[in-house]
C-alpha cells in the first residue's frame, strides 16, 4: 500500500451552491472529543441543538432534529415518513430539486401529479390550486422554497393556503433558504419542512435539519403500514432524540457539535440580521453583475438572495470561466444543471461567505477570465454598483 504523506488541504473560496465557507468556530467544535451518543453531555448539546433548530425554523415545532445524512437524506426522510404505498402527491418541479423530490416521492410508491414551470420562473400559485382541484384524494403537495438549480425563490403563502385548505400537507424544501432568509414555518403552518447543513446554516455537510408540524407527526405515528426505510423512520427517530433516548443509531456525534456551533453564530448575529446581510449582498452583487454587462436568468422578484445565477454570454465557455477561477483565483462556483447545463453559471452567497469582500473579489476574478473569452467586461462599473448599494 502506498499511503501519501499527510497533504494540508487547500483553502478556497467557496462561492458556489454549497458547501460553503465553514467559520474556524465551528472546525473546532467539531475537532472535540466524541462522546457516547447517550452520554449526559452530548444529550445536553443535542437538546440545545433543537432548540437553536426551532429557532432558525421560526417554529414551536417539538418534532425538530438534525437526521444525519446530506439534504437529499432530509428529502428522504419526509417523503417515506409522509408518503404511504399507493398516496397521490403532487410535486412541483421547476428546477432539478423539484424533479428530484418527485423522484424520491414515486420510489416511496407515490401515484405523483406534477406541476411546472419553465428552469428560471416560479411555479405559479394558480397551477398548483387547479391540480389540487382536479386531484382532491391528494395527500400533500411538495414544493422547493430555494431552487438552487436556478436561483428561483418560491413564494409559498398562496399555495399553503390552496393547499390546507383542501386538507393536504405542505412539504417543502428549504436546503438553501434556511439561515438565508425567513423559513415561515409556523407563520404558514408548513407541515414538513427541510434543510442541509452546508448551506446557508454554513456548517460541514453531512446532516439534515428536520422540522415536523404537530398535525403531520399525527400521521407518521398513525400510519396504517411501517414506514418503508428503517434509518429514516422518524417514528423511531422521535423517540431517540425524545426524552425517551431509545437507542436507534449512532448520532453523527461530532457532526452535532459542528451544528450546535453554526446555529449559536447565526443566534448571535440574529436573524433578522442575517436575512437582512443576506438581502443586501445579493443586491450588491446583482448590481455589479449588471453593471459589468450581465444578465442574470431569474427576474428581479423571484430571485434567491443565497443564489444567483448568470447568464453565459454569447460565445464563452462556461467551463473554461469556472476552470480559470479555480486555478487562478481559488473561488469555486457551480456549472448549471440539467436543461441550464452551459447556459448560466451559479454563485452563492452563502452564511458567513455573503460579504462585501468575497463579492469584490469575485467580481474581479470574473470580468478577468470574460475578457480573455473576448468579453468586454466593465470592471470599475461593477466595483463602483457595489459600493453604491452598500453604502
Ligand atoms: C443542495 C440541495 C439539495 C440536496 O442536498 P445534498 O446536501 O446535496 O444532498 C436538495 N435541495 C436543494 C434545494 C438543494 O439546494
């Protein structure tokens, strides 16, 4: 075997859609000791752990936790604990994330009624409220809030109200709105929300913030058969995380400090705070995007303040600008995904990542490698955008 020496890893910038810059703090955290899963000093940061996740959720929630796993295992979790064999979900798509959602809920057995919209728009409320209408045996209806594929923010509020008021549920995943902007989880009473740690909650990857309406643990415990994936089951799960401590499985131990420190920070700034840090970087780095020469896919309303995504101009190799980037600036940002693949770049502005540095930084790196794609990039309109909405 030929093991190489220890390598030290690089630092980048981590400008794309996740994951992204993880603060020093929370490295450190998770560099403690690890404790058993059911020593009294770990469950003591696990109970505080729930309660930082009800307040970033903005909910009273009691069935709150961290599932281990990535977003995709937060997905997971609420289709099988909320879908049986043969329910009627409708699921909608408009971005890569919808379209998984819609994959993960038909594995579950689902009989699925989609609803879309182009890559680049909302769903619109109206679509949603005919196909309830037309499907009125549904179970629930299972949207994306921030759909990283393209930038798209959702807005839930009428499709909530469509939604209960035909009695369905609201599943819905917030893995880069939560700790970016307002979740409104109780506000409108959504039933089974989740998130992904390495977002805007700017920790590691590797867990899954989970939040769970009364109304909606009400049908995971009287669900008529087993849920189908024994890890995921939440109905075991609740009893561990519970006052219970039923052993179940291993929690990620360390990974549960990481998180524990990454929701203090954001309980420290605030969250109003951040939404508003979050809202006027994004601003800042529209305006310099535009000003430099660039259309950005999503209209101004519907953007995410966590992702933007930028129209590649006409002849430049979008692969060639994100290869530059990285070697000769060290920020990583993301390709486009399914039908945007070569058409938009992505770049987040993520957790402590959404500053005004990383955004000069940025935006100088990439009007450099557009130029020499033959772009005439405005750099000094960019930087001066930028200095206007900040100041
Ligand atoms: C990143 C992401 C996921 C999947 O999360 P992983 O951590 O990659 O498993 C799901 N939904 C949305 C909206 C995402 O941005």
């Amino acid at each position: 075997m030929n093991i190489s020496s220890p390598r030290k890893v690089p630092e980048k910038l981590l400008l794309g859609p996740g994951p992204t810059p993880v603060e020093q703090r929370v490295l450190q955290a998770l560099a403690q000791p690890t404790l058993g899963h059911l020593d009294k000093n770990f469950v003591a940061i696990m109970d505080e752990t729930r309660e930082l996740l009800r307040y970033v959720f903005q909910t009273k929630n009691e069935l709150t936790i961290a599932m281990p796993g990535t977003g995709s295992a937060g997905m997971e979790t609420a289709c099988v604990n909320m879908i049986e064999r043969g329910d009627k979900v409708i699921i909608c798509e408009h971005g890569v994330f919808g379209t998984r959602m819609h994959d993960v809920a038909e594995r579950c057995g689902a009989e699925v009624v989609s609803v879309t919209a182009p890559m680049g728009k909302p769903i619109d409320p109206e679509d949603v409220r005919r196909a309830i209408k037309a499907n009125p045996d549904a179970v629930l209806v299972g949207i994306v809030h921030a759909e990283t594929s393209t930038g798209v923010l959702q807005p839930l509020d009428e499709i909530a109200s469509y939604a209960h008021d035909a009695g369905m549920y609201m599943l819905v995943d917030a893995v880069t709105s939560l700790g970016g902007m307002e979740v409104p989880v109780d506000r409108l009473g959504l039933d089974m929300v989740y998130s992904g740690s390495q977002k805007c909650l700017a920790c590691p990857p590797g867990l899954a913030p989970v939040t769970v309406s009364p109304r909606a643990t009400e049908r995971i415990k009287n669900r008529k058969t087993k849920v189908q994936s024994w890890y995921l089951d939440l109905t075991m799960i609740m009893r561990y995380w519970g006052q219970e401590r039923f052993y179940h499985h291993t929690a990620p131990v360390n990974m549960i400090y990481a998180l524990n420190e990454a929701l203090r920070i954001i309980a420290e700034e605030g969250l109003e705070n951040r939404f508003a840090r979050h809202r006027r970087n994004a601003e800042a780095l529209w305006a310099g995007l535009e000003a430099m020469g660039l259309k950005l896919l999503v209209d101004y309303e519907y953007r995410l303040p966590s992702l933007t995504s930028i129209v590649v101009p006409e002849g430049v190799d979008e692969a060639m600008v994100r290869r530059q980037l990285m070697e000769e600036y060290n920020i990583e940002i993301g390709a486009g995904l399914g039908e945007l693949k070569g058409k938009i770049i992505r770049v987040g502005l993520m957790g402590s990542g959404s500053n005004k540095k990383n955004i000069e930084l940025f935006l100088v790196a990439l009007g450099n490698v557009l130029r020499k794609q033959g772009f005439k990039s405005d750099i000094s309109s960019a930087l001066e955008a930028v200095e206007e909405v900040l100041a």
